[in-house]
C-alpha cells in the first residue's frame, strides 16, 4: 500500500477524533512488514477511553478502506 501511494487517518470510535497517520513514523517504530489490520490503539485524546483504527485512502479520488 505504501509503495502505491496510499495515506492512511486514525480515528476513534468514541469520540471520532480523527488525525492523519504519519506512515514514515509508524514504518520507522514497528517495520515494514507490520500490517495494521484488525489492530486498534487506545485514542490519546484526554478523558477518552475510545480505540483509534486506521482507514486507508487509495490514490484514487473518493476511496478508502477502513483496516
């Protein structure tokens, strides 16, 4: 995905904070073989008790996937 171009966002279930994921940052800490599928984090925003999940945009217009 990320030698196509795809970016990726985090957002959270409860809250629906949503930020955009830096991709470099998360090869660099976990490797580029780690896939993100069915895994979640806890949101970091304060007093929330929310799980972020990763959606994944395709480079074309209007599409994502959420992983």
């Amino acid at each position: 995905m990320l030698d196509h171009g795809w970016s990726f966002t985090i957002h959270c279930s409860s809250c629906r904070l949503g930020l955009v994921a830096d991709h470099q940052k998360i090869v660099r800490k976990k490797g580029r073989d780690w896939s993100p599928w069915g895994k979640s984090a806890p949101c970091p925003a304060i007093g929330c008790l929310g799980r972020m999940r990763l959606r994944a945009y395709a480079p074309a217009p209007n599409e994502f996937i959420d992983i």
